[in-house]
C-alpha cells in the first residue's frame, strides 16, 4: 500500500512564494501596488465604483458607444443567431462570415486594401511585429510606445534601438548608424495614451521614405477620434495610407472589444501563417464582432460625436491649464496632471474619488520615473457639468495637497 505523504507549505525564506510576497511589498512601499476596483454600471458619464456614485474620467469610451441601444441591439441579434462563442481560432473553424464583414468594412473605413482581426490591441501589436521582423532586422520605436509594441520588439528578436520621444533628428541618426539590415521599421503610436500628444507623423513618413524603412502605427486611441471622420492620426495630417500598418482597436472609441491591423493583402497573408497570436487563440465572439460593425455605422452617420468630444477636450484643457499644468496641443481626450513622485499621483486620485471623480493614478513602469500623474480621459457623453464639477474637484483635491511648490507640474 502506497504511504500517504502530507504536504506541508513551504516557510523557507526563499521559497517562490515568500519572494513574490516580498516583492508585493516592496511594490506597497514604493507606490507601486495595483489593485482591481469594482465597477457596477455600465461605461457611461455616471457610473458606480465599489458600490459609491462617481464620475467616470478614466474610460477609453471616448465616443459613448459602449453603452449604445444599437449596438447592444446588435450583439443581441448576433448571439441569437450564432451564439455566444466562435468556437475555435479561425484557421480551424472559428472564421464566421462576420469576421469577413467586419475586415472589410475597417479596410473600407482605413482606405487600405486588407485587414486582419486580433484579439486585442495587446495581440495585435504583438502579433504583428514577432512576425514580420525577426533576426538580421531592426525596429525604431519611440522611448513611450505601448508595452505591447515593447513586448513585440523584443519577441521579434530583432534589433531595437529606441529614440527620444518624437525626437525626428535623433530617429534619423539612428537610421544612418544601421547598416547591413534586411529590414527596417519604425513604429509608434499616434496618440500616446499617457500623454495625449501626437507623434510627429510627416516627418516620421518622410524619414521612411527616404531611408527605405516600413512604417508601422498604432492609432488605438486615435481611431474614432482623430481626423475629420475619425480614421486616426493619419487622417489628421492627410496622410492616410501612408504607412505600412496600422493597428487599432475595437474596444475604445467604438465601443466592443478586439483590434485589427490594415495593411497589404501580401501582408494580410503572412500574419495569417505566421501570427502567433493570431493563430493559436479563439477567434472573436459573434456578438463583439456585430457590435463593432454596428459602432462603425453610428461613427460614419454621426460625426457630431467626434465634434462633441473634441468641445469636451478643449473645456477640461482650459481648466486643467488654469491650475498651473499643460496640456500638449493640439488638445486631444487624454489629459494627465503630472505629480511626479508615486505617492503625490495616488493621493490625488483618492482626494478626487472622496469628491466623487474617478481618475485613474499612473505609475512607473506605465510612465518614466518621477512622471507620475493622474490621467483623464473625456467622452462624447460627458456634460458641460460633469467637467465643471470635475474641475472644481481637481482644484480642491491639489489644494488639499499643499501648495503648488510641493507639487511638480509637467515642464
């Protein structure tokens, strides 16, 4: 008879777990820890958070469409037709005709001639990159890129040389100093999501022109806001097709979840064979995939939205700029009160939920060191009150902290 042995935890003071205990403490002292808060409504101006009233600030909804009759109307008809699940990645049996509907309706929307969904902006990114650039090639990204380009840079395992954020001279001595490459790509966001400003995009266009490299964007945050029908960054600067792929997402300003990439159908074709994270996860649901062709109408049909949130944009600008912080121009949804140290930007975002306003707190290693802030966001659905009441919030919330020589605006 087998002898029965009782397991018995593991005290030793360098066991796995008293390491990772020790390093969520270290993540307390320094500011760092992060934690999950509930949200009991739907993503709308006024929501419940930890079963108190607040106004959201820190939602990526930037157009109200999560929320939206039409495309919950959507999704609905879509589950009772297909269900609730795809059923298995689409290169198995998992590619419905509305994943096809849905490419063809972003490519048309992007003016590119193909398109592939991902996931999420996260797979998108990753996929798109470990894929197309490998060994003997190099990739330029910008010092504050989105992790998930960082994660696909370096999955890539290619070069990667990192320039100073939209810094086109320092990008181009870069370039000049790489040689003997097979491939060349610069890539960048176009809205950054920490700071709300945009990359400097002619330049970067005619930096790849002129030294052969590929051009690749992520306008995640930009898609639906930007431009004058809300293609992105690109449309903003007339440069709609100017790079080789663009990535965006699905779950922001339109509402649903997943992103996509637009690009050559060549390439279109190689992200299919060689994506990793295209390739090997179920693909998306029927009811998302209804939602984000749905949001997609509204956002051609109704571009008072984009008008709403751009007048929205300006009004918390002019407020945040009238208590000693900047915003970069030209303004845009994303707006961040720049505390520099860990623990100045977290007791703001609690002075401010004490008065009713949830904006969320960023740390390192979202942001570079001594950046911490409080970052907002606007929608189309917020009022000319809710700013109102969120700015006399942020007034007395930086008065409760001290004076503004205790406290570091963005230089």
């Amino acid at each position: 008879m087998r002898a029965q042995t009782e397991t018995q935890p593991n005290n030793n003071a360098d066991s796995p777990y008293s390491l990772i205990e020790d390093r969520l403490d270290s993540l307390r002292a320094e500011h760092r820890y992060r934690f999950l808060r509930r949200v009991e409504t739907a993503q709308e101006a006024r929501i419940m958070l930890d079963g108190e009233p607040v106004l959201l600030f820190c939602s990526n909804n930037y157009l109200g469409l999560a929320n939206h009759p039409d495309l919950k109307a959507a999704a609905r008809e879509a589950v009772d037709r297909f269900g609730c699940g795809s059923g298995a990645s689409r290169l198995i049996s998992g590619n419905m005709h509305l994943h096809e509907e849905l490419e063809e309706r972003l490519a048309r929307f992007k003016q590119y001639p193909a398109c592939i969904l991902f996931g999420s902006g996260y797979a998108a990114n990753v996929g798109v990159l470990s894929s197309l650039m490998e060994r003997g090639d190099i990739i330029f990204s910008d010092s504050l890129n989105h992790a998930s380009i960082i994660d696909g840079c370096r999955l890539s395992r290619a070069d990667v040389k990192i320039y100073r954020h939209r810094d086109t001279e320092h990008l181009e001595s870069l370039i000049r100093d790489a040689s003997g490459y097979r491939k060349r790509l610069i890539v960048t966001d176009t809205l950054f999501s920490m700071d709300g400003d945009l990359a400097p995009l002619p330049d970067l266009v005619g930096l790849a022109r002129r030294h052969d490299c590929m051009l690749m964007l992520d306008e995640a945050h930009a898609v639906g806001v930007m431009g004058s029908n809300g293609r992105g960054v690109a449309e903003h600067y007339s440069l709609d097709d100017a790079a080789d792929i663009s990535v965006g997402t699905l779950g922001k300003a339109l509402g649903s979840f997943g992103a996509f990439a637009v690009c050559r159908p060549a390439v279109r074709e190689y992200l299919v064979n060689h994506a990793r994270s295209l390739i090997y996860s179920t693909s998306l649901p029927p009811p998302v995939l209804a939602a984000a062709v749905k949001a997609l109408d509204i956002l051609e049909a109704e571009p008072e939205r984009r008008q709403r949130l751009a007048e929205n944009a300006n009004r918390l600008a002019q407020g945040i700029r009238a208590l000693g912080f900047s915003v970069p121009e030209p303004v845009t949804p994303i707006q961040s009160v720049i505390m520099g140290e860990e623990a100045k930007a977290m007791s703001l975002c609690e002075q401010l939920l004490q008065r009713g306003v949830y904006a969320q707190g960023i740390r390192p290693p979202t942001v570079p060191p001594e950046t911490s802030r409080v970052r907002f966001s606007l929608m189309a659905t917020h009022t000319d009150e809710d700013i109102r009441d969120a700015l006399d919030a942020l007034a007395s919330s930086l008065a409760a902290l001290g004076p503004p020589s205790l406290r570091r605006a963005r230089e």
